[in-house]
C-alpha cells in the first residue's frame, strides 16, 4: 500500500494521498487503510518514511560505503541527481517537493518536514566539514554556504526536471560538481 501511497505522492504530491486514491491504486478497501493508518496525516506520514528508505537505497547505501568524506560528499550530491534524473519515483523527488507544497500548512506533516530539512542541513554541513578537513588547502570555506547552494541546486533541478527544462536540470548539477571541485579540487 505504501508502494502505492508514494508512486500517487510523487506525481499529485502528498495532498493527493488520501485513503480513497492509496485504496483504489492497491485494491484495497479504504477501511482497511483507515485500521492501518488511523487516519491522511499518518498516511501521509508512512509515505515519507517509505520515500526515505527508497532515497536510502538507491543513493545513501552507496554513498556512506565511500573510503573517504569527499567521496562519500560527492556521492550523496552527485547521486541525488541521478536518482531523481534516473526517475526512480516518476515526480522526482519527493521530499524536496513536498517542502513547497507543506511550507505554509501546519501540522505533522509539515513539521516532520521541518525535521527533515534540518537534519539534511546537519549531515551535509558534518559531511562537508569532514570533507574540508581532509584537503590539503587550508583556504578557510563556509560549510553552511555550500549546504544552502548545494539544497538550492536541488531544489531547482528536481523543478527544471519535471517542467521539461532539462537545461535547468544540466546546470544545476554543473553547479553542483563545481562545488564540489571547491571542497576536492582535481
């Protein structure tokens, strides 16, 4: 069902997962989701948890195996626009959609995203502070600049995709590995 609730979330969004679509798409009563989930919000809560684990194999499971911080930096940025250009759920990404359309409505979902964002910020600043402290240079660069642009870029391509700008898309993940050339010059 939730393999359902996040093909349905990727295309319509979280708003479109509702115990009506998730039942129809996995023939499934809406009672039946309704014992499972209790109620949307927890649907909706399920279907990020599940984007994640998704996001977990097809990205960070190969990343986190990297020998060293700038590899493991380079895969996580890299990899990010391969899973989202390579289409592994038909809307893109999911999560950075979902910033957008949750940004101004309260509730669990919408603080559960909160939550999110965060912790990316954190684990791309630890990674990119590794990843500097593993350079020869000593040239002093801003971790929380590079995670904010490195999210930009993101949140720009996973839109320029979707709208057949796929010009937007190539340069954002130019910028992308242009930044990454700052922290690992070759």
């Amino acid at each position: 069902m939730l393999r359902h609730a996040v093909q349905i979330a990727s295309l319509q969004g979280l708003d479109g997962v509702t115990f009506g679509q998730v039942a129809a798409a996995a023939s499934v009563s809406k009672g039946h989701l309704a014992q499972l989930f209790g109620d949307r919000e927890a649907l909706q809560l399920a279907t990020i948890e599940a984007v994640r684990e998704i996001y977990a194999a097809h990205v960070a499971a190969g990343a986190d195996a990297a020998p060293t911080a700038r590899e493991r930096l380079r895969r996580h940025c890299l990899g990010w626009f391969d899973y989202v250009e390579g289409r592994v759920l038909p809307g893109g990404c999911l999560i950075t959609a979902a910033n957008s359309e949750f940004r101004t409505i309260d509730g669990a979902v919408r603080d559960r995203l909160i939550l999110l964002r965060k912790e990316q910020r954190d684990f791309l600043r630890t990674l990119i502070v590794a990843a500097l402290a593993e350079r020869a240079s000593r040239r002093t660069i801003d971790a929380g600049d590079l995670v904010y642009q490195f999210l930009a870029y993101r949140a720009a391509a996973n839109v320029s995709l979707f709208l057949d700008d796929t010009g937007g898309f190539a340069h954002a993940k130019r910028a992308t590995a242009s930044l990454l050339e700052v922290i690992d010059p070759a």
